[in-house]
C-alpha cells in the first residue's frame, strides 16, 4: 500500500514553480473509493471536515458579494469553509495566535517538551478521543508544574503553551503534546520571579527527561483508571519525553502554529496525484532531509482525515502563569515591560505605555480595477452551482446585477 522511494523518472516530482495541487480535488477524484473503504471508521467530525474541505471556496459553495465604494465594483466571492483542518482557511487566526502567544511571552530561556503517547496506547486514544487527547494534555502540564514546584532554582509556579499534535511527519497516527514552557517560576508568596542559572558547561537544561517521563506515566494510568479506562498489560516502562532549549520562545511558538488551524500538510507539499496514487514530501526527522512518501489516493484522504479533532476540542491550551484567568496576571504585565521592554508598543509623549501591541488586522479583499479595499455588501447568496454541476435557479439575476 505504501512508499517511501521517490517516483520513477518517467513520473518527476512537482518542483515549487508548478501550481500546488488542491486537495479538494484529490478529495473529489478519490471520495468513492475512500469512503468503500474507510467509512465504517470515520467520525461524524471527520466526515464533516471532508465534505467542508470538498467545497472549500468553490461553485458549490455560498457566496458573497463586495463592493467597492471608490469605483462601484461588484464581485461575488465564495465562502471559505472556515474549517480548522482546511489547508486554505484560517490562515489570519494561525497568525492571531502567534501573535498573542508571542506578546505573552514570560522572561527567561524557553524550552519545548515533548510528552509522546506510547504506541501501545494509542488504539485506547483513537476510540476515546476526547478523553484521551483531554488527559494527555492535562497530565502533561501537571507533571511540569510539579517539577516546577519543586525545582530547588525555581520554587514557584510556572508557565506553558501546550498544543496537540497527532501526525508524525509521515501523517500516521502519534498523538503527542508540546509545551512551550519558560525555564523560570512565580513564587507569589514572597513576590519573586526566579530564573534558572547556566549551566557549568554553558549551556541551559531545565528538567531530566526520563524523570519527566517516569512522573508523567504514573499520571497518565492514574488518569485513564479514574476515567474508567483501562490501559493494556504490555506497556513500555519507559516513555518518551524530549526537552530542548528553544532561546526566547518565539520560534517555537511560529512552530507550534504551523499546524494549528490548517491541517497537517499542506497543498505545496503535494507533488504528485496520478494512476491512482498521491505523493506527497515531508522531512524526515532522523537525517532532516525532505523525502517523499507514495500511497493510495484513498490512503492519503485517511492519513489527512484521521487527524481531525473531535468537535469542540481545544488542541491550544494555556497553561498556569499564561493561562488568561491567571490571578498574577496584572504582577506579570508589570514584570514583561520590566525585563522584556522589547515587548511593547512605541509611546508616545505624554501617553502611558502600552502592555501589547496592536495586533495585525485581517486583510482585505482589494478590488482588481482600482486596488482599492472592498466592503462584503451581502454574505450567504445561494451557489452559483449545485452537487451535479447543473447552474442554480437565479443564477442569471446574480449574475446580471454584477454588471
């Protein structure tokens, strides 16, 4: 079903000039056979996603009509989906996050820990999505707060982004979580904010991984026996935990929302659809370098759509010090324009100083005969086609009012 060898001469890999392939249409030409095949196993959540990434800003969808109020311009424009796991929307929410995430920044050298669910578990977490990923998360946090607590630098109570991920670059199933976490602690009871010291070699560590991992498993069971759930008899003692230096966080934080709202590849990773099969590129985590993985064009729809949350499910989450109900919060603000002046917004004379700067505001749709920005004037107007490619009723009357 599956490999990892590059396509035959006769067949060249796409390079990054040709047009990206859409994955609404690769959705469209293998939508049969998939569903043959892996119905049975989809989610309402998933089957949802395919269908909204099927029609994703195309004639099948609702549409949308600008204006521009410089030259009187009329345009009709299809709805995105909007769905989180689509490769085409949510680009403006994905930088929104990065930014905010960025702006909250604590002082200190970060790190991203990486807390990896055993193979052996992952049939448990596919069949309880919700509180599996829920836990996963959560056991995480709580077993960095607690190194936290008892650190003897740190003393106090620490900080974290966490995102869920559950692709590895290949796109199969491996749920894991990050956290993007400073290597430094609050201690509110005597009002000081610590930081860990350089190493004697000079460079930064925060906590022993297997230590992490010993103290993260026992949360982990202890969590799925109070669920209800049970775990199998085979697991690993030993789990996987990676911690790393990241400097000042933002990097990781560009990192983590790469895959936050727009799925788990996207289009210009796509090189190849043809004779049934898709190849798509990604880097392999041992040598680093890009390689190409060639599957089914059912199997790729399964490796993209098994990663589909379940509705309502938070894959970013904030925690301790960064979380936004934090009882420190106003101490901190304080504490980032004292340490991290870089942080904040120019002031002018005579102003008080602002905590955050502006954010990016959502592009606009710019009218192609003056340049000038469009107002959407009516939102929702029905699709200019139906499922079986046949025009909609009044379609002629959209169309006449454009002129």
């Amino acid at each position: 079903m599956t490999s990892t060898s590059p396509p035959s001469p006769a067949s060249p890999i796409r390079t990054l000039s040709t047009p990206a392939i859409p994955l609404a249409g690769i959705i469209t030409r293998f939508e049969s056979e998939f569903l043959a095949r892996y119905q049975s196993q989809l989610l309402p959540s998933q089957f949802k996603a395919l269908k909204a990434m099927q029609t994703c800003r195309s004639s099948l969808c609702a549409q949308m009509l600008a204006l521009c109020a410089s030259c009187g311009e009329q345009r009709l424009v299809p709805h995105s989906c909007g769905h989180r796991s689509c490769p085409h929307c949510q680009h403006f929410e994905s930088q929104r996050w990065i930014e905010r995430q960025t702006q909250a920044l604590l002082p200190g050298t970060y790190f991203l820990i990486t807390f990896t669910l055993p193979a052996e578990l992952r049939p448990l977490a596919w069949s309880h999505q919700q509180t599996v990923y829920g836990l996963l998360m959560q056991c995480a946090w709580d077993t960095l707060a607690q190194f936290s607590r008892n650190h003897r630098q740190l003393q106090g109570q620490a900080g974290a982004v966490g995102v869920l991920h559950t692709h590895s670059r290949r796109l199969e199933f491996h749920p894991h979580v990050h956290l993007a976490m400073p290597g430094a602690a609050f201690d509110a009871e005597h009002g000081l904010w610590r930081s860990l010291r350089k190493t004697k070699k000079g460079g930064d560590y925060l906590f022993n991984h297997k230590a992490l991992a010993a103290v993260f498993r026992g949360k982990l069971l202890a969590a799925l026996t109070a669920q209800g759930l049970t775990a199998p008899v085979c697991l690993p003692e030993r789990w996987v935990v990676d911690c790393k230096s990241v400097g000042n966080g933002a990097k990781a934080l560009v990192y983590l929302g790469r895959y936050l709202y727009r799925g788990v590849i996207q289009e210009r990773d796509i090189v190849r659809c043809a004779d049934g099969q898709v190849t798509f590129r990604y880097r392999d985590s041992a040598s680093g370098k890009n390689t190409t993985r060639t599957v089914s064009g059912a199997h790729f729809l399964w490796l993209v759509l098994q990663h589909v949350l379940p509705r309502g499910f938070r894959r970013s989450r904030n925690f301790g010090l960064l979380h936004p109900n934090c009882k420190h919060r106003q101490r901190l603000v304080l504490l980032r324009m004292r340490l991290r002046p870089s942080v904040t917004a120019p002031c002018p004379v005579g102003m008080q100083p602002s905590t955050q700067p502006p954010l990016s505001e959502r592009p606009k749709l710019q009218c192609r005969c003056c340049g000038e920005a469009m107002v959407i004037v009516r939102r929702r107007i029905a699709p200019l086609a139906s499922a079986d490619g046949a025009p909609t009723p009044g379609d002629a009357v959209r169309e006449g009012t454009m002129n």
